[in-house]
C-alpha cells in the first residue's frame, strides 16, 4: 500500500508540472493529465517518451540557430529580391500580398515568379519519369523521403543511385529513422560503399526505440541537377507505385517543377541533410537558372523547430481568404480547434467546402479520428467524400480554383506540431484548375459521399470507437 500511494503522489506531482511547465493547448494538456492518472508510472514514462514540449524545444534550439545562420549564406541574396520587388511585378498576385507577406515574415518563404509546374497523379506515372531523370542526371541527385523500404521499388531506387555515384555523380540520400526502418542496414552499407552520402534523420539507437521518435521528417523532395525538382506524398516504396499488395491503386499528388522554386527545395534539403550529418560541408552551388517559367509559388516549411507552424498558418489564410469554394485532399483529417473553426465559419459564409478523404484506412485509430471531425464537417453544412478506388494519400487545399498548396503536410495536428514538412503555395490559376478538376473527377467518378443524415444513423460502436480515438487525436 505505502508503494501505491507514493506513485499516486508522484503521478500527482508530475500532473501539477505539467500545467506549470507546458505552455500547451488546454486540450492536449489534459490527455497528457489523463494518461498520467490512469496509469500511474508507466504514463509518466510515456509522457517522457512521446509528449516533452519542453524537451522539443531544448531538442531542436541548436537546430533553428544553426539553420538560421546558414540562411543567410544560402539564400540572402533571394530575400533581397523579394524585398526588391517593385509593384509591377507583385501587381499580378495583389490578390495575395498579405499571404506573401505572411510567408515570408513567418519562415523565410521567398516568392519565385519564373516557375513551371507539372501535377503527376500517378505513381506509375511519376515513378517513371523520376527515375529517367535520374538515369540522366549529370551532376547531381538530391533524395529526401519520410519512408524507404527494401522492396522492389526501394531495391530499385538503391541500384540506381549506386550506379550514378560510380559514374561520379553527387548523390545524397536523407531518409527518416522511423519511416524507414524497414530499408535493410545492408543495402544502405552497399551504397554508401558505391559513394552514395546517405544520412538518417534522428535514427533509432536501438531498434524501434528513440527519444525522438515521435519527431519525424515527413518531406518529399527530388532534385535533379539542381533545375529539377519534385515535391508531395509518394515516398518510396511498391505501394506508392501501383498500390502494391494491399491496395487496388494509390491516388497520391506530386508535381514537377522547373525554376526558382526548385532553388528553395534545394536550400531546404540542404539545410536538413546538415542537421543530419553533423556538419555543415554541404554547400550551396548556384547552378545558373536559364529556365523562365511564369508561375508563381512560395515554397513553405514548417516543423518543431518552427516558432511557428507556418503550412498550417498558410492553411488558415486559405481558408479564410476563400470566397467561393475550399477543396481538401487528405489521408488523414484531425485538424485542431483552429482549423476546424475556420472551415466552420467558411461553410457558415457560404463557401463550399469538400473533404476527401480515404474509403478505407491504413491507420485504424487514425481513420475513426478523421471521421469524428469529418462529422464537424457535415454538421456545419459541408460535404465529405470517401475515396474508394484504392488508398487516398494526396495532400492538397484549393481555395476558389485560383490557388493551391501541396505538399507533405496533411491536415492533421502531427503535420501542425510534430513533423518537419515541406508544402509549394501555388498562385497561378490554372495549376489550381488542374488540381480542381482532378479532384472533381474523382468525388465524381471513384468516391462515396456521406450525408449527414447517414452519419447520425451511424451504430453505437462506430460512436465509441470514434470518441476513443479522437482523445489521442494530439498525438495521432
């Protein structure tokens, strides 16, 4: 008994610290107080795992100082042609100024005007060309990639990229500790004999164990030769490419891009890659952009080391900003209080919000989450869509047809708070119809769209499995 009482007043304790010592949403706050209460001392260990803001911040400070100082190395000389910019060229995107602005005051986001886009929605498609790029490719291969497995198409990107650091090619490969987990020790060993740099972003010192597990970079970046880039959800992995063993077929988003743009993809790998490695040997060559697209774009990242989460902010301003119409594609719908307001009250102007998301999910927790707030959705008036041909992973927001943003990030608060993600603002009208027509096709022609009076009639145990997984929702 003396032992039980001692873990209920340290449980009490470490409750009062968290209030005191957490500056967190009162939401989350109380999970964390909940946790700790019914499960005295193992939820503490729990906490320490996987809930330590404060262990966050200490965790990434030396990261943001050090990202901060080799920005101005790497891209000073771009912020002062924003800063330049005179009003005939900012006149065409008047419209979002404020959003601009925001962006680049909120995380360094510089906008390029002299881009070319081009929005892939099929793996097969995209996994085609990518390796074509690389297989000719002359200078150099930049890879960043949340999850990388030794399967098919994991074995297949490895031969490629050792074949091309043999040819003497700069070959760079970032992969995530906990997303790639499944890519064998051997066939990273092999490679990096070949010549190929790779690095592990916070890798496990034992197996499946690590402080920083729940701390994950979740970017997707391709850059070839320092002209091409590419940007969205398709790690790598035989999944992504046709749906693999588990899916009928993979509907993701990813886009091509020529210009600028591509330099702030290659600024922001660099910096990661750095992180990674330790050291600060990996500069930034500018190679000579004779590319001269015409659209515009801000290329914006967010993460825990962020003062601020700046893709869910631009989120925010989207929704907003919007006078006609808010289409979202996300796997995963568990947006925080903020973001579920702003889509409220859009609906409640007479916006009209859409939501896709996946008929089926590969996280079950995950998925009864999202449809708890997906019924927030239908409750104030907006419509939800379930993607039913294959697993829906595509992240994307369009606001009016004008303008879009894409990316990694997903509408969810891991990929507000926890993960480093990489997103393209979009401000060119007909990317954005492109993405919109896509998206009507698909609530069209491969989707099952529930009502609100189908969601009431839903049994009591879709209700308890919903309000079970919904408390874990700031973790999920």
């Amino acid at each position: 008994m003396p032992i039980l009482s001692n873990l209920l007043w340290i449980n009490i304790i470490l409750a009062i610290a968290v209030i005191i010592m957490e500056r967190r949403n009162p939401t989350t706050t109380w999970m964390w107080i909940t946790i700790l209460v019914l499960l005295p001392g193992f939820g503490f260990f729990i906490y320490l795992w996987l809930g330590r803001s404060f262990k966050k911040r200490k965790m990434f400070e030396d990261k943001f100082v050090k990202d901060r100082l080799q920005s101005h190395g790497l891209i000073g000389g771009k912020q002062i042609l924003h800063r330049d910019m005179d009003k005939q060229q900012i006149f065409p995107f008047n419209e979002y100024a404020d959003m601009i602005e925001m962006h680049f005051r909120n995380g360094d986001s510089v906008l390029t005007m002299d881009n070319e886009f081009f929005p892939i929605f099929d793996g097969e498609e995209f996994f085609d060309m990518l390796f074509k790029e690389i297989e000719n490719a002359k200078s150099s291969i930049y890879i960043q990639t949340y999850i990388m497995r030794s399967d098919n198409m994991g074995k297949r990107l490895c031969e490629i990229l050792k074949k091309k650091a043999r040819e003497g090619i700069d070959v760079k490969l970032l992969i995530d500790g906990m997303g790639s987990r499944r890519l064998n020790s051997s066939d990273i060993k092999k490679m990096r004999e070949a010549g190929v740099q790779v690095e592990i972003f916070f890798p496990f010192f034992l197996s499946f164990v690590s402080p920083r597990i729940n701390y994950r970079n979740h970017r997707k970046i391709y850059i070839l030769d320092g002209k091409i880039g590419y940007l969205g959800g398709f790690n790598v992995g035989d999944e992504y490419y046709d749906g693999g063993k588990r899916w009928e077929s993979w509907r993701d988003s990813v886009i091509k891009i020529k210009g600028s743009a591509v330099y702030m993809l290659k600024y922001r790998f660099i910096l990661d890659f750095n992180f990674a490695s330790g050291s600060k040997h990996v500069k930034y060559g500018d190679e000579i952009n004779e590319f001269r697209g015409k659209s515009a774009c801000q290329i914006v990242t967010s993460g825990p080391d962020n003062e601020w989460p700046s893709i869910k902010d631009g989120f925010l301003k989207m929704i907003s900003s919007a006078k006609d119409s808010i289409y979202i594609e996300t796997p995963y719908f568990i947006p925080d209080d903020s973001v579920l307001e702003s889509l409220r009250v859009a609906i409640l102007s007479g916006v009209k919000v859409k939501l896709l998301l996946p008929f089926k999910g590969d996280h079950p927790f995950v998925f009864w989450a999202s449809l708890s707030f997906a019924g927030k959705i239908l409750e104030a008036g907006g419509e939800v869509y379930f993607y039913k041909k294959g697993f829906q992973h595509s992240k994307v927001i369009i606001m009016d047809n004008k303008m879009v943003s894409m990316g990694t990030a997903n509408m969810d608060v891991r990929s507000f708070q926890l993960n480093f993600e990489a997103n393209a603002f979009i401000y060119d009208e007909k990317i954005a119809k492109q993405f919109s027509e896509k998206f009507i096709e698909d609530i069209r022609e491969n989707s099952y769209c529930l009502t609100f009076e189908e969601y009431k009639k839903r049994s009591n145990w879709i209700r308890i499995k919903e309000n079970v997984s919904r408390l874990g929702s700031p973790i999920l």
